[in-house]
C-alpha cells in the first residue's frame, strides 16, 4: 500500500491481497504441468487447464485492484507517488462518477448469471471438471474491489485535501 493521503489504507484488504498474491506460485506450477501431461499422453492435462483457469480468474480479479492501489499498472494518467502530486478532488471524483455507475450496471446484469453457475455448481464443458462458477465469482470480486477502491479513492481524496 501506498502512503498517499488520497489513497487510504483499506486493511481488510490486506489478507486478501496477500493470499490472492501466493495463487502466482500454484497457477506457475500448473501451467508448466499441463505440457508434460499432454506430450507424455498422461492425460488431465484439461483438468489441469481449467484449475489454472480457476486460479488466474481469481489472482486477476484482486490483482487489478491491488495495481491500482499500488500504481504500479498502466494508466493514461499515471500520477506521482509524490503525495503532493496526488490526483486532486476532481480526478477522484471522476473517477468515482465513471466506475460506480459501469460497476453498479455490471454488478446487476451478471447477478443472475452468477447466481445461476453457483446454485448449480457449474462445470468447465469440455471436462466436466467442477469449478467453472468460481471463474463467475470473480468476476463479482474484481467489480466489487474497483468500486471499493474508487470510493475510498474518493474518501481519501475529500478527507485530507484542504
């Protein structure tokens, strides 16, 4: 986390990245299994695929958040890591104004799809393997931790600007 006044410390969030951060070792491991699985013709190596999938789908959803939090992805306006070249009031608001409607909106048209796969356990189908609702869960995650980061953005920005 940062020390930028605009950008306050969510310590809830914290666990979350950090274990969200470990899933980089398993995902590694199971992208390189996959290929010896399929050249030696063991087999599972789709069932291997779709965990990796699980897993990506999950390390992305919080990974985008923790970039942005962290300011260490891309962005047309990147900003300082300066405080006193932090995003004024006006940038956190945009900001604000332009993810919670786009969260808001998504959130309610992927709610029922959402529902749906985990009510009935949803599979990958091409495998059948179990899991392919965790990949819809996260699509819920990375929508609700860009809105929480923009509102705290949004907070932080109003709380310690004069």
């Amino acid at each position: 986390m940062t020390s930028d006044p605009e950008r306050p410390r969510l310590r809830l969030m914290q666990p979350l990245l950090l274990a969200t951060s470990l899933l980089v070792l398993p995902l590694a491991f199971l992208l390189f299994a996959q290929w010896p699985l399929r050249e030696l013709e063991l087999g599972w190596s789709r069932q291997v695929n779709d965990a990796a999938q699980i897993l990506f789908a999950v390390y992305v959803a919080v990974a985008i958040t923790a970039a942005s939090r962290a300011r260490t992805h891309l962005a047309a306006i990147h900003g300082s890591a300066d405080p006193a070249q932090a995003p004024r009031r006006w940038r956190a608001t945009l900001l604000l104004l332009c993810v919670t409607p786009w969260a808001l909106f998504m959130l309610w048209a992927a709610a029922a799809p959402i529902a749906n796969s985990v009510l009935s356990l949803e599979k990958f189908g091409e495998t059948l393997t179990p899991g392919y609702f965790v990949i819809k869960l996260a699509l819920a995650l990375l929508l609700l931790l860009v809105l929480i980061d923009a509102i705290a953005t949004w907070l932080g920005a109003w709380r310690h600007r004069s």
